[in-house]
C-alpha cells in the first residue's frame, strides 16, 4: 500500500523546489547581468564628469587617507592631455589608456580591470574599477535578488504539508465513519460538504450499501418464504409417517406409503428448485459452448414424454430449425425442464402442447404453447416473483420454477416473455436468443 498523502506532499515539495532553484537561479543571474550593466553605466558617468584633470589632486589626497575598503572599491581615474603622460586618481597606477572610446578589460598587475575610455581631440580619459569590486557588489545585489525565495522555501513546504492535510482530510472523515459502523449499518454516508472529487466516491459508497441492503433483504425474504414453502410438506410428512403405525390392513399402509412417497418427492422438488435459486443468485459463471438450440430442445422435450403420456397430453414439436448459440447447456436445460413442467402441470388430462425452434432474422425463438387455463392478465407481472403459484392450492409446484427461468433468461441474455394465446386459452411462452454470426462459427471450427 502507498499513502496518497505522502505522494501529494512529496510531489509538491519537489515541484516547488525545482520552481525555486530554477527561479532563484534566473534571478540570481539576471541581478549580476543587472549590476554590471548598471556598474558599467556609473563608469560612462564618471567619465564623462571629468575634465581636464582638476579633481585628480584632491582625489589622490583623499584616496591617501581612506581606508583599505574604500581604496579598494572605488574608481580609478585617468586624464592623458595631449603631449602629457596620464594622471591618476591613484598614485603609481599606469593602467594602459584604450585608443577609441568605449568598454575595454585590461589585465593589469595581474587582475582584470573594467574601464571606459572618451577619447577628445585634446585629452582621454579613462575610469576604471576591478573586476574584483564589480563581481563582490554583483553577488551582493544577485544574493538579496535570491534571499526571499530562499526564506521561502521551508514556509512553503509548511504550508504544504499542512495544505495536503486539509485538502484529503475529507477521505479521512469518511474512512473514520467507515470504521466506527457495525456490520449491520448500511445507512448512506453524508455528502454534504464534500469536495467534489470525493463526492462520487461518497455515492458510489452509498449505492453499495443500497445494494449490499437489498441483497440481505432478499436473503431474508428467501429464507422466510422457503422455510414457509417447506414447512407443509415437512409436517405433512411427519403426519404420515405418525399415521403408518395405525394402519390396519396391507391395502391401507400402501395408500399411506404411496402418500408418504408424493410427499418426499414434493418436499425433494422443493429443496431441488431452492439450490437452482440460491445457485442462480450466487451467479457462478457457467461455462459457454456454441450448440444447436433444436437438439437442446428435443432432448429436454423427450425427457417429459412419459409425464405427458401419464397424463394424456399431447406433447410435440411443430417446427425445428437448425439454430447455433452460445450459451450454457446446463443453464438452458433447466430453463426448459422448468417451462415444460409448469406447462404440463397447468394443462387439464387430454390436452395439448406444442414446442416450436423457429430462425427470425438474427433471433433464435423457442415457442412453448398450451391449452391450459392460461393466467388472468392481472397476474401475469407477478409469476416471476418467487414462491408465487396461480390456481389454487391443489396445483403442485413450488412457485419457483418461472422465478428460475427468469433469473437463466437474464444470465444468458435472452428475452423471456409470456402471454394468453389469443385463438383459444392457454399459454404462450417465448425465449429468444442472438443467433451466432457465421464467421464467428467458422473460426471456432477452425481453432
């Protein structure tokens, strides 16, 4: 793990230090660039002040009785008038006198000299200062250029840390409020007063909850409504297995072991259909393979052949068209077994169903139509829902089976849709898948 408030204060910290160096070094620089240009304005002044040497006594006494410092850091003056040699501010100072007017560097006794010279039609004049002098007054003034930014810096690195504190202490409050809740506390987090980049994270957050809130809901709601479901057949059961003891002939105990064996296969159907659900809800992945939806079809409609025979029911296909999908066959068996058995449940002795695979465009349809009752429209939003049966309670069934194939219609994205048959009664239902492309067949094939 990394802390996020470590990298924004390092980050930081280190882009302004790239920012100071870089401006503490342009200003350090330009303020030298600056004082020589000024350094060298004073030396045009000067010169141009002087005359034909008048001020060079006075100077030369004066520079006698200065001190060390003053010595070193002041000007040299030079007048040469015609057939004269030159005169100094300094005695014994001969620095050569430049022949045109202008900046020169002369390098005399060893150090470098900066001077401007005018030349006259009947003197020159020439000042000068030590390279020494001007490089000493150009740092001073290039180091108090720099100071400010210097004394800056740790200010700045405060403020900083401070700053990154401030900024992701958001991300804290939420994280504490995070920590300080019970597992069984799903209420949303506040938002108010967030920042805006947190705020998403603070909804997200809350739709969680929601999520997580509805899905202990449903949990809930499951385990009442199948310890519901389960409770009758399980007492039931246990009333059977009582009254086995006061049978009194061999015909009676094998009506009673007839009934007792219907209520062990209602009771195992339920608990059957309930691990499909909770199966369905964990929503493991099943792995997908490309099939033809008609030999599915046949297969799952042969297996019920001898139910619908049992009870004189005319079960058959009317049409199978050679469709290609890819889905789980696992999945799409159950998903039929269970419209088969509810078709066959709900359809009066002697009647009929048809199933059907047709192609329509890029649709592959299987139709499973009956003549039974069919469901009175007002109900048919709820047969979805779990443990909900239509009829009355002489109907077996668990009330799970069409809430089964909805939830395998949604896994593997087909459109499940039911409807009363409108030529006569009885029910419709219909499952559409997506065709496979045929290129994409060929590939598989050739893999």
């Amino acid at each position: 793990m990394f802390s996020l408030k470590k990298q924004l204060i390092g980050w930081s910290i280190g882009l302004l230090a790239v920012i100071g160096v870089c401006a503490g070094s342009f200003s350090y620089f330009q303020a030298q660039k600056v004082a020589s240009i000024f350094l060298d304005h004073q030396l045009r002044l000067v010169a141009g002040s002087v005359d034909e040497g008048s001020q060079l006594p006075a100077m030369q006494a004066k520079f006698l009785t200065a001190n060390k410092d003053e010595q070193k850091n002041g000007f040299v003056i030079q007048v040469s008038l015609a057939r004269e040699l030159a005169h100094s501010s300094r005695p014994d100072f001969d620095l050569p006198l430049a022949r045109f007017t202008g900046y020169s560097d002369v390098l005399f006794g060893g150090e470098t000299w900066r001077a401007y010279t005018i030349v006259y039609a009947d003197r020159t004049v020439q000042v000068s200062q030590s390279d020494l002098v001007r490089s000493e007054i150009a740092n001073d003034a290039a180091l108090s250029s720099v100071l400010p930014i210097a004394v800056l810096f740790p200010l700045s690195w405060i403020l900083v840390v401070f700053g990154a504190g401030r900024i992701l202490k958001p991300l804290e409050d939420v994280t504490q409020a995070v920590t300080l809740r019970d597992a069984a506390s799903l209420s949303p987090l506040a938002i108010r007063s967030m920042p805006t980049e947190v705020a998403p994270l603070i909804t997200e957050i809350n739709g969680l909850f929601e999520r997580i809130h509805q899905s202990i809901e449903s949990q809930r709601h499951f385990v009442l409504d199948a310890a519901h479901e389960l409770r009758n057949p399980l007492a039931a059961l246990q009333l059977q297995i009582e009254s086995l003891t006061h049978s009194h002939s061999p015909d009676d105990l094998d009506i009673r072991v007839q009934a007792l064996r219907a209520g062990i296969l209602r009771a195992s159907h339920i608990v059957s259909q309930l691990l499909k659900l909770a199966r369905l809800d964990a929503k493991v992945e099943r792995m997908k393979y490309q099939f033809d939806l008609s030999e599915l079809t046949k297969s799952c409609l042969s297996s019920f052949i001898p139910v619908a025979e049992n009870r004189h029911i005319d079960l058959g296909m009317l049409c199978e068209q050679p469709a290609m999908i890819l889905a789980s066959k696992d999945e799409l068996r159950t998903l039929f077994d269970n419209l088969l058995d509810n078709a066959i449940r709900y359809t009066q002795c002697g009647g009929q169903i048809d199933v059907s695979v047709e192609v329509a465009g890029e649709k592959a349809i299987v139709t499973i139509m009956d003549n039974g009752p069919g469901i009175p429209e007002a109900l048919l939003s709820r047969v979805f829902d779990r443990f909900f049966r239509v009829g009355n309670d002489k109907t077996e069934g668990s009330g799970i089976g069409l809430a089964i194939v909805n939830s395998i219609a949604a896994r593997e994205s087909a459109e499940l849709k039911l409807a009363n048959r409108q030529d006569t009664h009885g029910l419709i239902a219909m499952v559409s898948f997506n065709l496979l492309k045929a290129n994409f067949v060929i590939e598989h094939f050739e893999l």
